[in-house]
C-alpha cells in the first residue's frame, strides 16, 4: 500500500521506495528512510498538503507526491 494510505498514528515497513525520484530517494537515505526502516505516520494535512512521518525518532515532512510514491507494508 501507500504511506498516504496509511492512517495517522500507525506503523509500517517500507518495501519499496523504486517509485520515488533519485534525489528524494537520496534525501531519504541520508535521514534513515530506507528499504526495510520502520516509519510512522504523524500528520497529513488537508487539500494535498504534506506528510509528516517519524523514523528512528526524528520527524520528516516529505510532499505527499512522494509520500504516495513509497510503498509500506502495515505492522
């Protein structure tokens, strides 16, 4: 599924981050957001606004283009 899919508050695994563009996907590595790292959703705000998710304890918003782009598995 989508990290957007995901519900506010819930865990998930990222599986797969093939969709998302090279320099994000870099970005993301460098904070910890790899294939494979635990992520929670904190905020998604409204009318396509951005995602803000929570990885090895810090916070990083990432535009919800990208965020429909990384596909988790729910824990």
């Amino acid at each position: 599924m989508a990290l957007t899919e995901m519900r506010r508050g819930s865990k998930g695994k990222v599986v797969d981050l093939g969709s998302v563009s090279m320099l994000v996907r870099r970005r993301l590595c460098d904070l910890g957001v790899t294939e494979g790292a635990v992520v929670s959703v904190r905020k998604m705000l409204p009318f396509g606004g951005p995602c803000t998710i929570e990885s090895n304890g810090q916070w990083i918003a990432i535009r919800r283009k990208e965020a429909q782009a990384m596909r988790v598995e729910a824990l």
